[in-house]
C-alpha cells in the first residue's frame, strides 16, 4: 500500500442499491459473456493424454495445488486493492462535488485552498538522524530528496485531514471489509497479552537486510500502543541466505532459555556474523547457557520447528519477507510507521 492522496487500509462505505444506481456504479447482471465463461470452465477436459490415459485440468490443477491456490490469493488480494482504491477515489470525487457546490467554488480550487505545513531544516534534520541507519549516503547528498519526500507526505496529510472533514459533514460511512487471512499466532511473543485486540504476526528472515530496516518501525509501534498490540515473531528463512536457516534455529534455541528477543536483537544488530561460531559466541555474550544452546543448534531439534513456520507463511501466501499480518491483513515489506499505524487504529476502531 502505498501513501497516497486518501488512500487508506480497509476502506467502508455503504451504499443502498438504489443510490448506488443513481451513482451510475457497476452492478452484476446476467449475461451472455458470464454463462460462456462459465461453460468454458470443465474440470474433466482432457489437456493431454499418456499412452492413452488422459489427463484432465482437474488432475493438472490438484497435482499444482499450492500454485493455484498461491496465484489465486494474489488475485483475490489485488482485485480488493484495485476495488478501495477505486472507491475511495470515487468517494472523494462526490464529496468534492458536494462541497462545490455549497462553497460556489470549483474543485480545483478547494484542493488549492488544502496548504500543508512548510518543512523546515529541522524537520530534514530529525528525519535524516532518526532513519540514518537506513540512509546509505551522507545528509548533504539525500537532504534534497528528504525534503521532497517530507513534503509529499504532509500534502497527503494534509488532503487526508480534508476529505475527513468532508466525510463527517456528508456522513460517508465506510464499510467495505479487508481481506483477512488465518495465521496462527504461535511462536514467540512480546506487547500485549494473547487476548490483545490487535495481533501482529510477523514472518522474518535473520539475514534479510529489509528485516532489520523493518524492525525500528516494529519498536516504534509497539512503544505507542502497549498492551493492545501483540507482536507474534515467525521464522521464514529464504533460501539464497545461506545462513538465516540455522539463524532461525538459533533463536530458536536462545527462545528455550528465555533470550528469544536479546537474541533477536543482536543478530539483526549484525547480519554479517550469523555463521554457526558466531551465533554462539553471541548465546554466551547474552549469558545463555552455552552448552544447552550449543547442544541445540548443533543438533538441529529446531530445524522441524523453522519448517513448520514456513510452510504455515507459505499457506497464507508469503513469499518475501518481511511479511506481516495485523489480525489476518497481509502487509507485505518494509513499511512506515505511519502506514502500520492506521492498520492498527481501524483494528483497534473496529474492536471499539
């Protein structure tokens, strides 16, 4: 998702079918088209034959069960985004001719009207040294493009703020529901309790440079909310990182003597010191028992464990990471807080 002009997570809105008409919105109907689609769709036809046995799009499809199933997610989840995206945007056009005309004003000019805050020095300042551990390049180099970026975020801001204040004068009410996926929140945890309103699990590779980006905002939201988060940490350890299988084992292991987080901690501190030595030279700079985590990752108990977690992200449809879940809303890669933030507050909404 991305920041845009209104475009927000969840989007609801509620429209009788006759205002709906009247909006000259889409609605299903019979058709010719729809009952040749659906008669083009034969499970028994024959795709090819072997020595005289067939073999249907029904054997096809079941013996690629998990790449159907995987391509139909995506599908499912981009029609949603397309469908918010497109009605939100609709939304915001009537309400924009509403308040035209009650202003006599056009629209362009209201927009014009919508100034966000001017971004000052300080504000590059504090933005460079609170994500320079992200920012490959010196101030002096990035300063301009901060800037830019600054200002784009407050003009969406700021245009956020006036369609709310249209919303609650014309009374939109949105409804449309996200797409949720089940995940089981099994594993290491840390925030609120198991019954915290907002759940958050997280898929998560030791090695992956965009993890330990991600990890920061991870802090900064769960500092803000407290107990109504709850943060559940998965393992998915892809496979060009060489060591992020036995990384994963190794948070594992640290998890049997309660250090699952400093552990955590100090590996994403350094991703370039993940072999087997150095993971358990970490264990003993944490205090860990070092025999009892040797024994552990050297025999690999933990490595059912990593694979469980993976075919579990896998089925609800990780294929990246970081991958979250903000109580079954997939979120995929290294987002704002603030983006993660409004998840949570519609979560939290929702629960009253």
């Amino acid at each position: 998702m991305d920041a845009k002009d209104g475009k927000r997570a969840g989007l609801r809105l509620v429209i009788p079918v006759a205002g709906a008409l009247a909006l000259g919105l889409w609605l299903p109907a019979c058709s010719a088209s729809a009952a040749d689609s659906s008669a083009k769709d034969n499970p028994n036809q024959v795709i090819a034959r072997i020595n005289g046995k067939a073999i249907t799009e029904a054997d096809l499809k079941a013996n690629s069960k998990d790449t159907f199933e995987q391509l139909d997610r995506e599908y499912r989840q981009k029609q949603h985004e397309i469908m918010e995206s497109q009605l939100h945007q609709m939304v915001q056009d009537r309400l924009l001719d509403l308040e035209a005309a009650a202003s006599k004003k056009t629209k362009d000019q209201l927009l014009a009207e919508v100034k966000p805050a001017e971004v000052t020095d300080a504000d590059v300042d504090k933005f460079y040294e609170e994500n320079k551990a992200q920012i490959p390049r010196p101030k002096d180099q990035i300063a301009p493009q901060i800037k830019q970026y600054l200002a784009q975020q407050r003009q969406s801001e700021a245009r956020e703020k006036f369609y709310g204040t249209l919303e609650a004068k014309y009374k939109a009410e949105y409804l449309m529901e996200p797409i949720r996926v089940e995940v089981v929140a099994s594993g290491p945890a840390k925030g609120g309790p198991a019954s915290a309103p907002v759940t958050i699990v997280e898929f998560s590779d030791f090695q992956c440079p965009y993890c330990s980006r991600l990890n920061p905002t991870i802090d900064q939201v769960m500092s803000k909310y407290g107990s109504k988060v709850r943060l559940v940490f998965r393992q998915f350890p892809l496979p060009m990182h060489q060591n992020a299988a036995k990384a994963a084992e190794a948070a594992l292991c640290a998890n049997e003597q309660g250090k699952f987080w400093e552990m955590h901690d100090s590996m994403f501190k350094d991703q370039a010191a993940l072999a087997v030595d150095a993971l358990k030279t970490k264990a003993a700079g944490l205090g860990l028992n070092a025999q009892a985590f040797n024994s552990c990752l050297d025999s690999g108990k933990e490595a059912e464990a990593v694979k469980a977690d993976m075919k579990a992200g896998q089925a609800a449809g990780v294929n990246g990471t970081p991958a979250m879940f903000v109580n079954g809303r997939f979120i995929s890669g290294v987002v704002p807080a603030s983006q993660l933030s409004q998840v949570i507050d519609e979560e939290l909404k929702k629960k009253g």
